[in-house]
C-alpha cells in the first residue's frame, strides 16, 4: 500500500530542549493512524513538522512523496491545498459569521461556496450559519475549524485533539463524520491524548513518550501483546481470575456441564494501562 507520511529518524530540539528523538513510522494511503500521548510527549511537534510549519532538526519527513525540508515555493502552495489542518493555532475571525469565515476560505481555495452547507451539516452547525464566532463557545468554535478543514476536500486531514472541548454527543456526531470522510479516500492524521478516542477511531496507533515512539501496532495488537493471557470467569459459585491454560478449560468445562457458568471475559488491558505499562507515565 503507498505510504502518504514517511518520518525517518526525525529529530527536533528547541535550543536545549529535546521535543522529538529518533523518530520512524510511515502513513498509508486510506489509513486512520493515531498518535497517542500526554501533553509534552511531542504529539503537537510532530504535526507541524508534517504540515510544513517546522523544519526537523535531523531526518526527512516526507508528505506524498516530497521531502518537506526541501520543497520548493510551487510544491508548498501544492501541499497545503491537499492537506487539512484542526490545531489549537488555527484562528477564526471572531467578529465575522461562520458563513462568512468559511466564504473567506473558500475564496483563498478556490471552492465553490455550495460546499458550506455539506461541511456545517457534517459538523451540526447549520443552524447557526449566521451566527458570530465571538458569540461562539469553545466546543463550537471548534467544530467551526473543523469545517473549515475538510471545505477543501483533502487527501490527508491533521487533528490535533480534535474533540477536547466537545461534549460527548457532538464527539460521536465528528467521530461519524471522520470515518465517512476516510471512507471516501482520506487519510487522517489523529494526534490525541483520548485514549478512546484512538481506539475508536484508529487503525493504528503510535504511542509517543517523551519524544520517543514506545510502542506502534494497531489496538488489537497492542492489548493481545501486553496481555497477562487471563480471563474472569463468573459462575453461581462466585467470580474466578484465571489463567488461559488446559486447566483453566477443564473448570470452564464443568461449570459449563453443570450449567454454573454464568460469564466469561479476557482480561485484555486498556490503551492507557499499556501507556502506563511502557512508560510508567498516564496519558494525561
């Protein structure tokens, strides 16, 4: 499958200050990949050297096929037109409308104006088109940036915790929007600290600790690997923690026989105890 994003031993430092180390993944074509991480991991660095807004320290870091170190003025103007971009920078004109600040959009890309109404409706602020974004608050302002992301249509989308300030309604309302998005060709760049979010939403997932890829799989991946290989059995007899052995399905096995089984689950852990597991760190 093509690769849309290669990272190869990037690197980037702020004076003293180390923010990203060594850093190797590559993005398919049609892929969800999360990047997951506290605040300070590097998450927010690494989107910007991606969408061309820092230049690494050290490595190439290449966007459909272009090294970003070394694009030229034609190849920058190309690449932001295929690119979206939802970051806590991304700055709306506060005393003008939502219609009016994705119409200004529009004309800087280009795009036929029709095309508001289909992003306010994938992000559920068509009723309030006329609204100031002043008189707007945090969770709607951004979803406002993220309409404006997706106007354009673009071959690969960046968030940069995308939901943080939505509440849980709105956030499964974009989460739906995404993965229709993706389906119609996207690639999406998620950079989150929302541990369900990724896993919600992501075919893999990168873990990112203090500068450093710990750990890249899908989630699936991830739990069976750092599983302790463990199920909890719920029987009229009480509740057992077991281990997966030819033991352990003998028990199953006669409770099942006597018809004392009442459950039985994998003991699979979470994205954040795999996080703490690696690091020793939480994803907050």
């Amino acid at each position: 499958m093509t690769s849309i994003i290669q990272i190869q031993n990037v690197a980037k430092a702020y004076g003293n200050k180390t923010a990203l180390q060594q850093l190797n993944f590559e993005v398919a074509q049609g892929e969800i990949f999360g990047m997951l991480g506290p605040s300070g991991s590097g998450k927010t660095t690494t989107v910007k050297i991606l969408t061309a807004q820092l230049l690494p320290s050290s490595g190439h870091a290449s966007v459909f096929g272009v090294d970003l170190a070394k694009m030229t003025e034609a190849e920058r103007h190309n690449h932001m037109r295929q690119i979206g971009i939802l970051t806590d920078n991304s700055a709306l004109y506060e005393r003008l409308t939502i219609q009016d600040n994705l119409e200004l959009f529009c004309k800087l890309y280009g795009i036929h104006t029709k095309q508001i109404a289909t992003v306010l409706e994938q992000v559920n602020l068509s009723s309030e088109r006329k609204t100031t974004v002043k008189s707007l608050s945090k969770g709607m302002k951004q979803r406002v940036t993220l309409a404006r992301a997706l106007l354009h249509e673009p071959r690969l989308l960046f968030l940069d915790e995308p939901t943080s300030a939505l509440d849980p309604t709105n956030t499964r309302n974009i989460h739906e929007s995404l993965r229709q998005l993706n389906k119609a060709g996207t690639t999406i760049f998620l950079s989150t600290h929302d541990m369900e979010e990724a896993e919600a939403l992501c075919d893999r997932i990168a873990f990112l600790h203090q500068g450093r890829i710990a750990a890249l799989d899908t989630p699936q991946q991830l739990r069976l690997t750092y599983s302790d290989n463990s199920v909890t059995v719920s029987t009229t007899e009480g509740c057992y923690h077991l281990t997966q052995n030819e033991e352990t399905a003998k028990r199953i096995y006669e409770w099942m026989s006597q018809g004392n089984l009442k459950s039985i689950h994998s003991n699979e852990p979470t994205l954040s105890d795999i996080f703490i597991t690696l690091t020793g760190g939480t994803l907050k």
